[in-house]
C-alpha cells in the first residue's frame, strides 16, 4: 500500500538506475532533454515518445550541463569517471532537436575551477562572441 503524500515515481537515487538524478533539463516547445549522468536523453513534449540518446565517448560520463538551451542547443561538459583529479575535460554542444554534436572540444579543467556537481554550467560551447547591445543572463 502506498502512503499518502509518497511520490508517484520511485526516486532514483532508490533504485539500481546508474543515471541518478538528473542533472539538467532543456525545454523547447518539441522536445524535452533529460541530462543525468549516464547521457542525455530527448523525448516528445507532446507525446513523451523517446526521440534520441547521447553517450560522452569513451566510458566517460556528464559532469554538468548548460543551464539552458539557447538557440536550441545545449552544451554538456563530459569526462573520464575513474580519475580523481580530472585535468581535462570535453565539451559537446548538442542540437536538442537532433542529439547531433553540432561542436566539441577538450579543455583543460583547471580554468573552469571548482564546480560542484549540483552547479549547472551557462553558457554555450560557442566560437561566435556575444552579439553587441544585447544583455541579460550570459552576457546575452
């Protein structure tokens, strides 16, 4: 018997699923993306239907993830689970409509400093600057 007031799905960190708790979620008006450390996954806004997968390469797993998805593409920071002290990292900008990599690249993770697994990370993985006269979250 349920108990009153318990939620209606099992909480992850409770169950044998890798994943855990998500770690970020991009929202456009088609498609909802669920980033949890095992991958990112798409799915039908209308029809909850699964749409796409992404894996980071190698065994590696997701470290965090953009805040938002501006213009449709979210970036996800990506590295090797087994070391300690991780020096290097990889970012993939990801289309939310696709799961295509639309860039990637590997950075030392020393500039990005201490970032807690609970933080998400702003910004796009971008070679474009930010467009002049423009302002709000991220310098946009």
């Amino acid at each position: 018997m349920a108990k009153i007031g318990a939620p209606a799905v099992a909480d992850p960190d409770e169950t044998d699923d890798p994943g855990g708790r998500p770690l970020g979620l991009w929202l456009t008006d088609d498609t909802v993306v669920v980033a949890r450390v095992d991958g990112v996954r798409a799915f039908g806004t209308a029809t909850g239907e699964p749409l796409w997968t992404w894996q980071p390469p190698g065994g590696q797993i997701v470290g965090l993830v953009s805040a938002d998805a501006q213009g449709g593409e979210g970036v996800v920071m990506h590295y090797e689970e087994s070391r300690r002290d991780v020096r290097r990292v990889g970012l993939a900008t990801l289309a939310v409509a696709t799961g295509e990599v639309v860039r990637r690249r590997k950075q030392d993770a020393a500039p990005l400093g201490h970032l807690p697994s609970k933080v998400a990370l702003g910004g796009a993985c971008s070679r474009r600057p930010a467009s002049p006269g423009r302002t709000g979250r991220h310098g946009r």
